[in-house]
C-alpha cells in the first residue's frame, strides 16, 4: 500500500508542477446534455449562398460563413453543418488570386480564409475512392502580434461523431464528452490530461463527412465546451502554449465526405494515414505478455521476478515474454541493474532463457540529477536544454519533480547514445527487449529547446517513437504507450494505464472504446493494459477483464490468477487457448494492415456503416469482419443484451444460429461465458 500511495504522490506532484509550466487543461468525465442551434440570420439580412466543389455550400451573412453538406451527396437524411470564424462577422469575399478552384474571404481583423473545391495537392498513400475533400486555411495578416485564429465549429448533434484521439473516460462515439479549449498534443490521460499519449487529428461522423487537421498546425480543440454541442478548432501560439515557438498562428484542414463512416474512413486512411512497415512478433501476439508492474510495484528483486516466472510455468500458464519493470536500476537514468537487488542480473536472465521465456526491460527517456547518466548526458549537451542558455532543462515526472532531465530525440548523437546504452542490456545481460514509457510532449514544459527544432512539439514523440522502432529490429517484441503520425513505426501500442474497477474513468469499460479509437487512427497492434488494471482487482473483475482482453491482438497479464484461486487458474488457460487458438487469425489480420491499414479490431458498423444500432455500440467489437465479441463490463451481472448486424451468425457458446440484425436481451453470461459469434453468411 505505501508504494501505491507513493506513486500517487509523485503523480500529483508531477502533475501540479506541469500544470502550472504548460498551462494544461485537466478534467473529469462528462455528463454532456447541452443543446444549441446555429443563429437563422434576421429577415432583413443579406444572405450568399455559394458553391464550392461537388458537395459544399457556403452561407455567407451577418451571423458568420455556415459550411453545409448537400444532402443529396450522402446517405444521411440531414446535412452537417460547420460554422467558420465563429462568433465573428465582417467576412468579405475577395478574388483568390492564382487559386480559381475556391472562394476567399478577408475579415476586418484581418484573417483571411480560403476554402478551396479541392483539397491542397498531395500525393495519397494508397489508392483513394469515393471521396471528395475540400480544404479550409485561415491564415493571420502579415505583420501582426495575433496569437489566435477564428474558430471553426461543427455541429455534432444528429449524428454520431469519432475522435482520433486517446482520452482517460474513452468513449465510443465522442458525442458525451465535455472538453474546453485545449492543445491538441500528445499527453498523459492517466495524470488528468485531456487528450492522452495516441492522438490523430482524424475525426469522423456517421453523416459520411470527416476532419483532418494538417498536422502541423498549432490546433486547439474544444467538444461541447459551454454546453454546445460542437467541435470547435483553432490555432493558437506563443506564451503559455505548447507552441511558443510558432511566430503566427494559423489553422488548416481538410474537410471530406464520402457515402457513409466507412468509405470515409478507407477514403481518408488511404489519403493520410501510413500503414505498418511490419507485424509485430508472432510470439507475443500468441500468448500473453507477463510484467512486474501491477503485482509488485517497484518492490522487485532478482528472486521476486524468478519466483515469479517459476510459478507462471508451475501453473501451467503461456508465457511469451516478461517485462521487468520499475525498477531494476539503483537511479532513474542510470540503465544498469543495481547490484543490491540483482547481484546477478545476467544470470536471472539466463535463468528466465531456461524456463523458455524472454526478458524485456522497462525504459524511458528520463534521467534524474542524482543518477551519473545525468551529469554524463549534460557534459555531451545530449539533454533538452533551456531557452535561454544550454543547462539542461528541467522536467517533473510520476518519478522526479523538476529535478530531472530529458534526452533529445531530435539529436542523432543523443539518440545513437540510448540506442548503444539499451545494446549494452542486449549483450551484457540477454536482454530480449524494452518496454518503453512516456515519450509525450507533455513531458516538455515552458519553453525550452532543442538541436534540431521541429514544427510541433507531438514531432518529440514521433521521434521518440523512431528510437524505439530502432532499439528491436529483429525479434520486434518491444511496446510503446505513445504516437503521433507513427503508423509506420509497426510497434505494439500499449493503451495508457487502467484503474482496477469497473468505471468509465480509466476502468474496464474504457479498454473496447480505446482499441476501436487506435484503430481508427490507423495503429492496428493493440496492446491493453494489464488484465484487471494496474491495481488490485477482485476475482470477478479478473475474469471479465480476461474475457475482454481474449480477442484483442496482444494479452498482458500482471496479478497472477493463483491469487484467486484454482479455479481462475482454470479459467485463465482456457481463455489464454482460445486466444492461441485464433492467433493465426489475428496475426493474418495483422499482415493485412501492412497492405491495407485496417484495424485488427473493428466496430460494428464496419460491417453495417447504416446501421443506427449498430454505430454507437462501444460494448461490442469485431475481431476482423466475422468474428463478434461482447464480453461482460458490469459487476455482478450474469446477462447482458447483444446487438448482431445483420447475417447469420453462430453462436460459439451454444452452437446456435441466430439470423442478425436484432438483439439478443438478457442473454445468459455466467462468469466463466465470454459471448462471440461468427459470421457464417
């Protein structure tokens, strides 16, 4: 318990110290029941409608330019509508120059905006169908001290809306939540952060019509803030943000429709989003992944983790690789075993190599002042350093507050360092590989810089992400918790760490909306957070986190079932076979996101995109297109109702065949049933 407390401590302190550097926004979980309706402009105004491209109109009066989609492009029965400079008036049409596919316009302040019929010219990463995209760009006048763009909102009421992005109360569609303006970068939603460690600035709605923010842009975005049903952006610089290093402010994105969620989605991943290099390790994706973290805390030592491993293979339980967590070293930053706690480090390893099974590491990109790494690393000036002079620049994290440092991914020499520091573990002690923690902007607060500055700060953690993939080009067994525009990096995305219980903050509901969210954004190799979360769960929460995690593409487990006794010992073989005994499946499926980017794990309206039962199911999912999945999220419930699309589909509990496109009430789940279905037809 005092170790529990303690890491609570430090993250708040941790979280307190960012707070005020970065000026973050933090929140809880919504309950959103606003309601609001765009302005009708006065009888006496003067209104302009005009035409851009094949499906958007442009509404220009005294209440703002209102983008409409026109109904007769789509399947949806009303148009979505999005509302340019909002709140602002003043917009006057100008010729847009060498630019004839679109229309411009200057506002008084000086903004101008350009929608164009075509979005800007880029090469698609694959081949694209069925749709259309229009471009908007707000750009600020020359000359000016203007931090702030006009914000674009869009209407989410009548449809249901997606977010690219992780989030501690994640839901499945994003119409609930409740988010003030806040910058859209890479963060930490187990601390309270608003937008957590994934994040893609991709968002879609059931009307066929979707968002893509070009990636540099110094976004801001804001859901339902005040009671409105919108989600709003602009883009914002200088002090107190994240890009203080940005000279003006400007917003860019795409809008594009296609006939529906699904062709929307192919359309806009085969337009923007990479697909993997490679699959992860057939290994790992075929049995679980053990760690250290959830069962043991930091209190590890060289025969806490052999007795361990010894009772997974006493207990009969596979076992594909185990991950030695905090902490292993004697200072954060110093990567070597401490010898008061493992007086034989490469001898534990090859004790774990007899047992058959491999030995990864926990790492990070933090080193504390009172580690030798650190003194080490600000000699070579391989640390972040600050603004005005090259001290390097200190951090707060869950493990130091503000008397840390952190590594430059953007310094090839300080990178070519870590990757020689973690082969040093390869050689020295068989390390197999690494489990790799943080890595997101967050982590860089006020202002500081860099070797090579890049264009946003999300960059850090694609670049961090680029180290990563580096560090285990071979067995490809190691994990990441962070990504941005890192679809190609192939790695196992771990979801951010889960409370043990059965809420919708960081609980077991929050594990199937987080991996239809991943593979929206376009990273298919999803790997949940521990079974039972990163506490201390109860036999019952055990098996309904088991069964949830039983088809998703990797299994980590860290309180062992013999906690609860036999009789989850049983169980957890069980699930762990059936797991086995699709792993060729889910691993096909993992080489088809190599050439189509598609998710491994699916929502239930990629097989019925019209279907308004099945589109805001969050309780459900599909393990590729016939495979049905709708484990227990409730504590003491011994039934649950089950949507299936339509189709036959068989029930592999009970052998029945039960035609779709109706729900199954009260469907019986004793606690040892994980419902699923396969498609026949």
């Amino acid at each position: 318990m005092s170790s529990t407390l303690n890491y609570v401590f430090a993250l708040v302190g941790a979280v307190l110290t960012l707070s005020i550097l970065s000026g973050i926004v933090y929140h809880v979980c919504p309950n959103h029941t606003g309601q609001w309706s765009y302005k009708t402009p006065e009888a006496d105004d003067i209104v302009t409608t005009l035409s851009v491209g094949p499906w958007a109109r442009l509404t220009s009066s005294s209440s703002g330019l209102e983008l409409t989609a026109k109904e007769r492009f789509t399947d949806s029965k009303l148009p979505v509508r999005g509302y340019l400079g909002r709140k602002k008036s003043g917009h006057n049409m100008v010729n847009c120059k060498n630019k004839k596919d679109g229309l411009c316009f200057n506002r008084k302040d000086g903004f101008r905006l350009e929608v164009f019929s075509s979005a800007i010219k880029r090469k698609p990463i694959r081949k694209v169908k069925d749709l259309d995209c229009i471009t908007i760009s707000w750009e600020p006048p020359a000359n000016s001290s203007i931090k702030e763009t006009p914000e674009d909102c869009f209407d989410l009421s009548g449809f249901h809306w997606f977010g690219g992005f992780e989030e501690s109360c994640q839901t499945w569609p994003m119409n609930g939540y409740n988010i003030n303006s806040s910058a859209f970068i890479t963060a930490d939603s187990y601390m309270g952060r608003v937008f957590g460690s994934v994040i893609e600035g991709i968002f879609l709605s059931s009307s066929g019509l979707g968002i893509i923010v070009e990636e540099t842009t110094p976004l801001y975005v804001s859901i339902n803030q005040g009671g409105l049903p919108h989600l709003c952006l602009k883009g914002k610089v200088g002090e107190g943000t994240p890009f203080f290093n940005v000279t003006k402010p400007f917003l860019q994105y795409d809008v594009c429709l296609s006939a529906n969620v699904l062709t929307l989605w192919q359309g806009i991943s085969a337009r923007h989003i990479p697909t993997p290099a490679f699959a992860p390790s057939f290994e790992v994706i075929k049995r679980p992944i053990w760690c250290t973290w959830a069962v043991y805390y930091d209190k590890i030592n060289q025969s806490i983790i052999l007795d361990y491993a010894k009772s997974i293979r006493a207990h009969n339980l596979s076992v594909s690789q185990l991950e030695i967590d905090d902490s292993w070293t004697l200072h954060y930053g110093d990567f070597n075993f401490t010898t008061d706690r493992f007086p034989d480090a490469a001898q534990m390893i090859q004790n774990l190599t007899d047992l058959g099974i491999p030995a990864t590491v926990w790492v990070h990109p933090f080193f504390n002042k009172d580690s030798k790494t650190y003194q080490l690393l600000k000699e070579k000036g391989f640390l972040v350093k600050d603004i005005d002079s090259d001290n390097p620049h200190s951090v707060s994290w869950w493990r130091s507050k503000n008397e840390s440092g952190i590594l430059d991914v953007t310094n090839p020499d300080a990178v070519q360092w870590y990757l020689d520091t973690l082969n040093y573990l390869k050689v020295t002690f068989n390390v197999t590989s690494f489990k790799f923690d943080a890595g997101e902007a967050i982590w860089y607060p006020g202002k500081y810089k860099v070797q090579n500055p890049v264009a946003s700060p999300n960059y850090l953690s694609s670049k961090y992400i680029d180290l990563a993939l580096r560090s285990d080009m071979n067995q490809k067994r190691q994990e990441m918790r962070v990504g941005f525009r890192s679809q190609k990096s192939s790695l196992m995305m771990r979801i951010i760490d889960r409370e043990s219980d059965w809420s919708h903050t960081l609980g077991i509901k929050t594990v199937i909306p987080a991996s239809l969210v991943f593979g929206m954004m376009g990273y298919p190799y999803i790997l949940p957070d521990m079974v039972g979360g990163d506490g201390s769960p109860d036999k019952e929460l055990f098996i309904r986190w088991l069964q949830v995690s039983t088809f998703l593409p990797v299994i980590q487990i860290s309180n062992p079932p013999w906690r609860f006794g036999d009789d989850v010992v049983q169980l957890t073989r069980k699930f762990l076979q059936l797991h086995e005994d699709y792993a060729d499946d889910i691993f096909d499926l993992a080489l088809n996101a190599i050439k189509t980017g598609e998710p491994i794990i699916r929502p239930l309206w990629w097989i019925a995109p019209q279907d308004e039962d099945a589109l805001p199911i969050d309780t459900e999912f599909l393990l590729g297109n016939n495979l049905l999945v709708a484990p227990v999220l409730e504590w003491g419930a011994r039934s649950r109702d089950i949507y299936l699309p339509s189709g036959q589909w068989r029930d592999e509990n009970t052998g029945e065949i039960v035609q779709g496109g109706v729900w199954l009430l009260n469907y019986a789940v004793p606690l040892e049933v994980l419902p699923y279905f396969t498609k026949i037809a």
